[in-house]
C-alpha cells in the first residue's frame, strides 16, 4: 500500500454518506469521492472540510488508514 | 453445444424470516423445483450452487452439499459459485454450461442466502466485501455510496433526475404487490419515494434493494429430453457471463457497465436476436440507477435515455416492455445468491404465461440480468418460449 503523498486532482463524482458500514459507523456522515489526478489515474478518497461537487479542484491532504484524504481548493 | 431448457422452477417466499435457517430456505426451494418437473432427487446430475456469503452471514461453508445432502442429492458433484450479487447468475451459466457441453442431462441450480441474522451495518460491511476493501472500502465505500456515485455522475452526464429513478421504486413495489413471492407487498407513492431516508446522496432508502432472505431453483435438461419433464419447458436461447476491471475508479466512464454491454452482445448473437426482440425484462435494480442504466446497457434505448424511458411508463407492466413484473430486488427483494435464478424463475413463469396478476402481455422472449458488485461481473440470459 503506497503511502506516497498525491498530486491534486479534480472531482469525477462524489456522494455522502449516511449509512455506513459497522468501522466507519462513527464517521458519518461523510463524504467520498473518484479523484481523477493531475498527474493520472483515479483514487476513491474521502473529502475533508467543505463539500465538494462534480469538477471541483481538490489537494491531498493526508493517508489515514490507507486511505487518501482530499479537500476543496478556495 | 446442444440446446438447453428449463423444465422445473421452485422458489421459497422472500423476505426476514427470523425462524429459517439457510439450509432450510435452499431445500424448499429445491424440492418445489424438482416437483414441478417431476425429478426425483437421485435423477440429479449434478448440483451448482449460487451463494454469496453464507460463511459471512450465517458462519456455515461447504455450503453445496450441505443443501444437497438435505434435498437427498448425494454421489454426484455438488458446487457452490460465488460472484457477489451475480452468484446465482453465474451458477446459473456454469449449470447451463455442463449440459450444454453434454456431460450432464439433468441439474439443479438452487440460489440462496440468509442475511437478516446480521444487523444492517454488518450487513453493509460483508456487502462492501464484494468491493475492493484494501481501495474504495479504506476510503469508506458502501454499496450504496458506490451506485450514488454511479447516479451522480449519470445525472451529470445526462440530466438524469432522482425523480427518475424514484419512478424505478415506485414501478417495481407495484409490480411486487402482485407477487405473492415477493418480500414487500407495499405500493409506494413517488412523494415517499423522495421524502425517504438518505443513504449515499442521492439515494434514499426507496432507491436500495432489500436485505432479505430466501432462495430459488431451476432445473436444465437438454431440449430433446424435455418432453420427458413434467414442467412446461422454456428454453435457454442465448446466455454470457463476462468481467470487468473490479473498481470504479479503474474505469473511464462509470455510467455504463462494460461486462453489461459485452454479456448482452454475446447473449443476443448466441439467441439470434436483437434488443427491439426482447419483450420483457428482468433487471438488476440492486439500486434504482442500476435499473436505468441497465435499459440503456442491454440496448433497450440508447446510452442516457434510460431515465426518460422510465418516466414515460415504457417500462410498467402494462407498457410496451415490462422491466421487473416481478418487483425487482427493490421490492420482491434481494437475498443477494439467489437473485440471479429468482431471476430466470420469473422469465420462465412469464414465458409458461403462468404469473398470474403480474403476467405481461407479450410472452415469447425475454430477458435476465444479473450484476456482481459494481459491475465487474455480469450474467445476460435470453430465455424463449419452446
């Protein structure tokens, strides 16, 4: 599992989540995202912070848990 | 290949049957099938069985001839095929696959899963199982918030409404209220169907299948023999099981399912038929954007017409072509092994024109489909009238 720092990237689509599975019960509502990266490929990540929609311009935040953690551009 | 039928089909009621175990659910719905074309157990062949997580759900592996034994089936290879939501669907092609080829003339393919024993967030984590859990389900990832992000997409790309896919929910609880197998006999309106609790935006309660149990059996045969059946016999015209990459953000474009379009060409040449062809349709409606996207993937309409097409009533069961008279895994529910052969039992008793209050006009041909996961596998079968 790659721990490597990522590019930014823009939203391909996105969603929050209300209903959670068991681990992440105390987490919700949160939101996911597909990240299409500057640098390519795509990352399912969660987004911090304000709510992002289609075509918004996220930064790499953090990997928590071998997750990647996003948030909007302002 | 020799030509394949269907001569038997046996399904228990769907639903939270907190007094039934797994075994039980798969017998029953084994021995009506061998009734209905008149078999008795030791005729069987040999045994596939579709199941996702029973070892998950209910803690019980070497689940084939676990069932089989039960039924009285024994000295014969017995099976279990697992595919996430598409499990009974790819029993379902490997059965057909063994008769076809000749080495078997008659076998039973049973779909079963328990999943009320679990409460729903363990539930919605064995689902996320059939997810990549080290990518999307790190991050979080449902079922739910995975089709939500399909439908947020199909939305942008398309102007596809939640109003739409509200219409799915609404079509297939009508549609369920006439099933006496169906889990929840409730007819919902549009206004509930919106109002509903939020699960992955935009997806509310209304748009997700049901978490249910029970099971289903069919019986194949090679056509030549069918005769000698006691069930009407329906027969397998064309069928394809295909894959694709496992996760959504492995692919270009999410708003269609490659394994869905390439097991639809591949089912339709094997049948000899083209999309205008099929009459009515049995479909994945796992979540209510599945449904919609599934009419355009099958080539009913054309890619992004999926959500009017529902909003014009095309696809009710009094309309030009009904898309899941049997409710759907929205309504008659969704106990994930089984769906894919509840599936062909509903085709087939729509084509032996014997489906009651829910029976669609035209009879002749018709359709299954059967996802796994977020599309990464797929099972398309053409089912006609003999």
């Amino acid at each position: 599992m790659t721990q490597t720092a990522l590019g930014p990237g823009t939203i391909y689509t996105e969603t929050v989540v209300w209903a959670p599975p068991e681990t992440y019960v105390n987490d919700a509502p949160y939101q996911l995202a597909i990240v299409v990266l500057d640098d390519g490929g795509r990352v399912t990540s969660r987004i911090i912070g304000d709510r992002v929609q289609i075509g918004d311009r996220v930064d790499f935040v953090e990997h928590r848990a071998g997750a990647p953690y996003f948030k909007k551009r302002l | 290949m020799r030509p394949v039928a269907i001569v038997g089909i046996g399904r228990t009621k769907f639903g939270a049957f907190p007094d039934r175990d797994l075994r039980s659910l798969g017998i029953e719905a084994s021995q009506k099938c061998l009734e209905d074309a008149g078999v008795k157990p030791e005729q069987v062949e040999a045994f596939y069985l579709g199941n996702f997580a029973g070892p998950s759900f209910v803690g019980q592996n070497h689940l084939a001839p676990y069932i089989a034994g039960g039924v009285g089936i024994t000295g014969v290879p017995t099976t279990r095929f697992e595919a996430a939501c598409a499990s009974g669907g790819s029993s379902f092609f490997h059965a057909f696959s063994g008769v076809a080829a000749g080495l078997y003339d008659v076998v039973l393919v049973t779909g079963v899963e328990k999943m009320t024993s679990q409460p729903t967030p363990k539930v919605a984590e064995i689902l996320a199982g059939a997810g990549d859990v080290s990518g999307e389900g790190k991050a979080g990832a449902t079922f739910a918030a995975l089709f939500a992000m399909i439908a947020r997409r199909h939305m942008h790309q398309y102007g596809t409404t939640h109003e739409q896919m509200a219409m799915v929910a609404v079509k297939n609880h009508s549609n369920a209220a006439k099933n006496p197998y169906a889990h929840m006999r409730k007819v919902i309106t549009l206004e509930q169907a919106l109002a509903g609790k939020l699960i992955a935006e935009p997806l509310t309660i209304y748009d997700c299948s049901l978490i249910s149990d029970g099971a289903a059996s069919v019986l194949l045969v090679p056509l030549e023999r069918a005769s000698e059946f006691a069930g009407k016999p329906v027969r397998v015209a064309g069928i394809a099981q295909t894959s694709d990459f496992f996760s959504l953000d492995q692919r270009e474009d999410i708003t269609s399912f490659a394994a869905v379009t390439n097991a639809a060409e591949k089912a339709y040449k094997a049948a000899g038929v083209t999309a205008k062809d099929i009459q009515f349709a049995e479909l994945h409606d796992c979540f209510t954007i599945a449904e919609i996207m599934a009419t355009e993937d099958l080539g009913f309409v054309k890619k992004g017409e999926g959500g009017p097409y529902v909003q014009q009533g095309c696809t009710l069961l009094g309309g030009p072509r009904p898309v899941n008279p049997s409710g759907g895994l929205k309504a008659k529910g969704h106990p994930v092994g089984a769906t894919g052969v509840a599936q062909i039992c509903e085709v087939t008793e729509q084509i032996r024109g014997a489906a009651g209050e829910r029976q669609v006009r035209n009879h002749d041909i018709g359709l299954a489909q059967n996802i796994g996961g977020s599309g990464a596998t797929a099972v398309v079968t053409v089912l006609c009238a003999v």
